[in-house]
C-alpha cells in the first residue's frame, strides 16, 4: 500500500502543480522581487554609509557621514552624487562663463595709465634729400614748441630705423605716449619705402599678431611729399605711397588718425600745406597732453558716430579684416536723409507728445519749443543734430563730408560756388507751419500758425550753432581721405544755409541773426515757405533768399504743402509779390520740388505764371529724394514719386518754353546731375559778357561774388543782386556737362571712381 502510494506520488504533485502552478508562480515571483529590493536598498545604505574615504584605511567600523563642508573639501574623493544628485553634463561645446574683459584699446591716453607727456616721432624716409629737410624743419618747429608735456621730437630715417622696434611694437616708457609723425616722399619705382609698406602690410595681414599691434599709439599722422607736374591727382599717383601708408597706420594703430593726411606738391604749395598740417598736428598733440584725446568720432577715443565712413572705406580697402576688427565698432544703419535740405529734413521725430494744447483759457507762459528732457530732444541728438538753445538746430550735411574728402560739393557750388566744407547748415526755429507730404516731420514737429514758444536771443543761437559745427567737423578729422588742407579750411565757416529744418524767417530776431551772420563774412542763403508774408517783407538783406514753391495752384498747394493757415493761398500770392519787390534788394530764388504725381504734370504753365508775378532772379527745379520712412509712406509718397534726372529736364525745357511764351527771358545756367537738380536764370541780369574776360561774349553768371556782398553791405549805400554777381559760371557746371567738378573725385556709394555720364 505503501509502496503503492509512494509511486502515486509524482503523479499528485503533477497535479497540484498543475492545478496551483499560478499561484505558486506568482509567489516566486513577488519573493524575487522582494529579496531583489531588499539587496539594492542594503548596497544603497552601505553606499552612503560605509564607503571608506579614499586614502583612508579600510576598516569595517562604522564612519560617520561627513558633513557637505567636509565633503566639499575632499571632493576630488569622496564621491559626493548621492548628496547632490549629479547633473549630466550636456553634450556639446564647452561653455565658457565670466566676464571678458574689454581691452583697454589707447587706456594709456585714456586715464588708466598717468601719461605726463607726448613724445613725438619723426619717421622719413628720402632718396633726393628733400623729404629730409622737410622732417629736419619740421623738428626745429616742434622743438621750438616743445614743454614738459609736448617733448621735443626725436626724427629717425625710415632706411636706418628697425621696423620691428616702431612698427610692430610701439616703444614704452613710463609716463610717455608716442605720436608718430610720417613725412613720405612717392616713388613709383621699387625703393626701400616699397619695403617699408609691404612691412606694414605683412604685420597687419600676420595671424600671429594682434591686427593693430600700435594700438598704445597715442595717434598718428602721415604728410606725404609729391610732384603734381607729373602726378596731377592721386588717380595718377600723387603721394599714392603716403596715402597707403596712412591706410596701414590706421588699421595698424586701430584707427588712432590723429589728423588728417596731408599732402604737398613740391613745385607749389608744399611749404603752406606743411604748416597747416604742422599746427594742425601740434594741436591735437596739445589736446592729448591736456588729456583731451583725440576727439570723439576717433576710434580709441570716443563716440565714433561720425567715424562711419572709415568702417565703409576699411570694408573696400581691405576686404580680408578680421572680424575683431570689424566688431570695434556697430555699424550705422545710414538713413538716406543725409542731405537734409534737398527733403525738407527727413527724419521721424515725435515732437507731439511733448506739446499738448491747454485747454485753459488763460494763456499758458510760453515753453521751450524742444526741452532738453523732452524725448524729442534726445532723438534729434542721436541722430547727429545740436540742439542749439531751446528752438535752433545744426547739422553737418553729407556733401560737407564729401568736400572735405575731395568727393564733390552739393550742387550750391556748381551754381553759386560754395564749397561744400566751408557751408554750415542750421535753422533757428524747428518749428513749421506746413505739413508737406515729401517731409517727414509732418505731423510729427511742433507746428503752429504763431511763435508760442520762449525765444532765445540770436547771439546764443550764433554761439551754439557756431560751436556745434566746428565740434562736428572736429569729429571727421580721423576719418579716411579727409584732405588736410580741406580740413584746415573748414575750421573757418564762410557760408550758412538757414534751411535745415521748420521755418527761419519764423524766429522772431531773424535780421538781427543774419547781421551777426554778416558780420563775420557768413554769407547768407534762407529758405522760407512763402506763407509768412508780413516777416518776408521786414526781412533785412541775405545773400540768397529762398521761397519753396511746391505746387502752381491753391489745389495743388493745399495737397502737397497741407498748410496750417486758412489763408494760406492769400499769404502765398502776397509773398510773391512781395518778392517781385525784393528782386530790386535781393538775390531771389524760386525753389521748385518735383515730386511725380504731385506737382509736375501739366503743371509747368502754372508755374510759368507765378515765376511772371514774382520775377525771382533764379527757378531752381530738383527732383524731390525720398526718405524712406514710414511717415512718408503714410502721406502717399513712395520711391515711385521720385522723378528721374531725364523727367526733371523735360519739365524745365517744358517751363523755360512756357516762360519764353510770356514773354520772359530765363534760360538753363548750369545743371547738377548728380542732386537731380538744374538752374534756370533770369538771361537780362546773368547771361552776359564777362568783365574779365575782355572778348565780349556773353556768358551765364550765376556764381555769387561774396567778397563784394559784404563790402555793398558794409558800405552803407543800398545795393542789389547785380552788384555782386561773380564769375561765369564754371564750364563744367553749364547744361549738358553734368555739373561735377572734375578736380573731384567721383565717387559710388561704395567708394569706388564712377565714370561720369552727361547728356
Ligand atoms: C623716379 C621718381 C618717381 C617718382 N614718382 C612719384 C609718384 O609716383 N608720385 C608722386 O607724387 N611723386 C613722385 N615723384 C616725386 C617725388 O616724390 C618728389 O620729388 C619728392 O620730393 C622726392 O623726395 P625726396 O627728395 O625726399 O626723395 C617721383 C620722383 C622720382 C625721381
Ligand atoms: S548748401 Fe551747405 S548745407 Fe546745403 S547741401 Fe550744400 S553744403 Fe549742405
């Protein structure tokens, strides 16, 4: 029975798994996965607590968990992640963090070294002698000049000097900054001054070295020593080899140009163009021992907001500039609004929220026109004017840039000879009484039929616009091509276009600030918008009085010009008339903007008819410039309102044809392309035979003698515009030649020479 059972045995237990097995699995399981856990908490526990701190000696005794103190200072050791859980480092470059010290680019003369004096360096170099007589007079008047923070010079001949001493290291010594003074002769043949340049373009294209290892430089300037018999312009070669030096110096230094290149012709007026640049450079050395820097707009010495055509010259003379270069300076987002004037002044300002109209009746006590808290203020100013007093502006315009750089004046020299760098563009009052359409302060300025702002007194407005013009043009003395003897000139303002923004005839002591104008031999041009009859009429003399006409007709006048006054047609017929007067007293000019789809078609007739009543001396026509902003967007006006240079022709051959129909004997005196711009004269006061010339052939007259301005003025005796009319008008200038002085260089907006294309 026994032996029975126990051979059933395998056969029940057969069964009972069979009949348990799921229950029994899962119990296995659940006992597995208990003694799992309890073995991972167990080397968790002993993890934390009984890891022996490495270096110490194994032993089984419990140790205590070291405080986070201690374990911090063992960390190298102690593997701390299961007191701070470990964060994964993320894949990817490696993350530098901390703060990246600028470097102290010129710190030296900046402040954060003491520097007790300048010490100056003349390098030449020569082969004929003459270079080496000019470096020697050179040193015997800065020697001269010498005091205990100016040094006497030391001169070094380029032949005889190491390069690497002066021009890949700058020499140091406590207390002293360096000015490196450059006297170069050209030689279009291979001489040691070829070596000499390729050095310096070899140090500033090697990798290995900082791009401007003379940044602790405290400036630079280069003169260079030609023949213009041979070589007339620099296209030809005139001082080329001082021009590149000068271009490697700036990169060199980092642009540490402390006045412009000079340059000389050694047949003519070398000796004169010397001692301008030599006082020039003995200033700025001045400034700099005085701790004054090399003025703002320099690079390495301030705001280089004006420096921004260095960045473009650079961009074109160097296309391979390293980006640390580059990054030294934002680039200026360039408005297309530089040449305010030709636009009626185009940049958006918001001086509405300023000027809220009181609902009081008792009158508020007049406020400034652009207090210096007022936003309106600090957005004129960032965009380079000078807010000069309460209610006047000034301005560097982009033509005065342009002269000073040798690229051509505005079309105010073709026609009337002003030269572009000697011009100060300013207005006393920003205030206006007009919305035209192609302005972009429509809207936006403070407007008003009556002054109803404090008025400052002229000769403040004479002082600060006065002020803020030479500071302006002291700021483009580093910039590339700015001509020495260009720059030397323009530290002396001979002309003043009252035109830069609102109303100038609207200033209260308007004649009182052009006599102060006249009296320093400021010529005078004013531009008003005929709707202030009575002022036009107190108006005392100008040089060249302006009235903008912007359209023939009222209709015409109330859609583009949107006049404030109701009578607005009224005071623009009366201002001509007015003028009509004037024509006995005053240089008058009509100024005509055309702007396509406002005031050009079919409209030359109309015109005809207002140029009959007034009877202005000139009719200047020019195509209005488009600004590009949203305001003017918002009026209307787009690129497509802008005419071409062929629509402007047809338009004045169309009024011309139209004035010859009355009767009326104006004809083309000269033409500026370039603005778009063309000159229609009166042919009985300005076409005629000229005194000099002697041969009786009559020829257009539309330069201005400003010498014999100011005499008649000082004179006494009443006077008029033939009496100071100047000499014929350039060949250059007349219609069909373009307008451009070919002693300019033309330029694209690159830089580049542009090849001149006239009808
Ligand atoms: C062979 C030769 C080539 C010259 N090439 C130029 C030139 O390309 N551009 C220029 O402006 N002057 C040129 N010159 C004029 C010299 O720069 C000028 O005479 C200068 O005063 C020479 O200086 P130095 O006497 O110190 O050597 C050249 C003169 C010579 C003799
Ligand atoms: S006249 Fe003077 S201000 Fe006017 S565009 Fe010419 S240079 Fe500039």
């Amino acid at each position: 029975m026994d032996a029975m059972r126990v051979s059933q045995l395998p056969e029940e237990l057969l069964y009972l798994w069979h009949t348990h097995r799921t229950e029994v699995l899962l119990t296995a399981g659940l006992l597995f996965a208990i003694a799992r856990l309890a073995v991972h908490w167990r080397k968790r526990t002993s993890k934390q607590i009984w890891t022996p701190l490495a270096l110490t000696p194994t032993s089984e005794k419990l140790l205590p968990i070291p405080s986070a103190k201690e374990q911090l200072a063992v960390a190298d050791h102690y593997e701390a992640p299961l007191l701070k859980p470990a964060t994964r480092p993320k894949p990817g470059p490696k993350r530098v963090t901390g703060t990246r010290r600028a470097k102290p680019v010129g710190s030296k003369i900046d402040g954060s070294e003491a520097i007790t004096c300048i010490q100056p360096l003349i390098f030449y170099y020569t082969l004929g002698g003459s270079t080496k007589a000019y470096a020697d007079k050179l040193a015997a008047s800065f020697t001269a000049s010498a005091t205990q923070s100016v040094l006497a010079p030391e001169v070094l001949d380029l032949a005889e000097t190491e390069y690497d001493d002066y021009f890949l290291n700058s020499p140091k010594k406590t207390g002293t900054a360096y000015f490196y003074l450059l006297l170069l002769p050209t030689y279009n043949i291979d001489t040691n001054l070829s070596a000499f340049l390729a050095n310096l373009d070899e140090t500033h294209h090697d990798f290995r070295i900082d791009t401007a290892p003379l940044s602790g430089l405290a400036g630079y300037s280069v003169f260079g020593v030609g023949d213009k018999q041979e070589w007339p312009t620099e296209q030809d070669g005139f001082c080329t080899q001082a021009v590149e030096a000068d271009r490697w110096m700036a990169k060199l230094t980092g642009r540490k140009r402390g006045f412009p290149m000079g340059t000389g012709d050694v047949r003519s007026d070398l000796e004169a163009r010397l001692e301008e640049w030599t006082a020039g450079v003995g200033s700025v050395m001045s400034d700099l021992a005085e701790g004054r820097g090399l003025g703002e707009g320099v690079a390495g010495s301030g705001d280089a907001v004006e420096s921004a055509d260095e960045e473009d010259a650079d961009e074109q003379d160097d296309v391979t500039e390293t980006a640390t270069t580059k990054s030294r300076r934002k680039p200026i987002k360039r408005s297309r609004t530089d040449d305010l004037e030709d636009m009626k002044a185009p940049i958006p300002v918001d001086f509405t929220t300023t000027f809220k109209t009181s609902s009081s009746t008792i009158p508020a006590p007049p406020k400034p026109m652009v207090p210096e808290s007022s936003p309106t203020y600090t957005s004129l100013t960032k965009q380079g004017y000078t807010i000069v007093g309460s209610h006047s502006g000034v301005k560097i315009c982009r033509w005065t840039k342009s002269a000073l750089r040798g690229r051509g004046s505005c079309y105010k020299y073709s026609f009337y000879g002003i030269a572009s760098h000697l011009c100060m563009e300013a207005t006393p009052s920003l205030s206006c009484s007009n919305k035209c359409v192609f302005c972009w302060r429509h809207g936006t300025n403070p407007v008003g039929t009556t002054w109803r702002w404090t008025v400052d007194p002229p000769d403040l407005i004479f002082a600060g616009m006065k002020e803020g013009h030479y500071k302006k043009i002291k700021m483009l003395k580093g910039v590339p091509g700015v001509r020495a003897e260009r720059f030397s000139e323009a530290m002396r303002i001979r002309h003043c276009a009252l035109s830069l923004v609102g109303e100038p005839i609207f200033y209260p002591h308007i004649n009182e600030l052009l006599a102060m104008l006249h009296r320093e031999h400021i010529s005078s041009f004013l531009v008003c918008n005929a709707q202030h009859p009575d002022q036009l009429a107190t108006l005392g003399p100008v040089t060249q009085l302006y009235v903008s006409i912007d359209a023939s007709n009222k209709d015409s006048l109330r859609r583009i010009d949107r006049p404030l006054h109701r009578d607005f047609w009224e005071r623009f017929c009366r201002c001509m008339d007015i003028l009509r007067q004037k024509r006995f007293t005053h240089r008058t000019v009509f100024r005509l903007t055309l702007v396509k789809g406002f005031n050009i078609d079919e409209e030359a007739e109309g015109y005809a008819d207002l140029v009959e009543r007034a009877l202005p001396g000139f009719v200047e026509v020019k195509g209005v410039t488009y600004c590009g902003t949203s305001t003017a967007a918002g009026a209307g006006l787009s690129m497509q309102n802008v005419p071409f240079y062929d629509e402007v022709r047809t338009f004045v051959l169309a009024l011309e044809a139209a004035l010859l129909r009355r009767g009326l004997d104006y004809g083309i005196g000269a033409e500026h392309a370039h603005s778009c711009c063309i000159l229609l004269a009166d042919r009985q006061r300005f076409f005629k035979p000229s005194a000099t010339s002697g041969d009786g052939v009559a020829r257009w007259h539309t330069l201005i003698d400003y010498a014999a301005f100011f005499r008649n003025l000082e004179s006494g005796a009443p006077f008029g515009p033939e009496d100071y009319v100047g000499a014929p008008t350039p060949e250059w200038a007349l219609w069909g030649a373009g307008g451009f002085d070919p002693r300019d260089e033309r330029v694209d907006r690159k830089g580049r020479p542009k090849v001149v294309e006239v009808a």
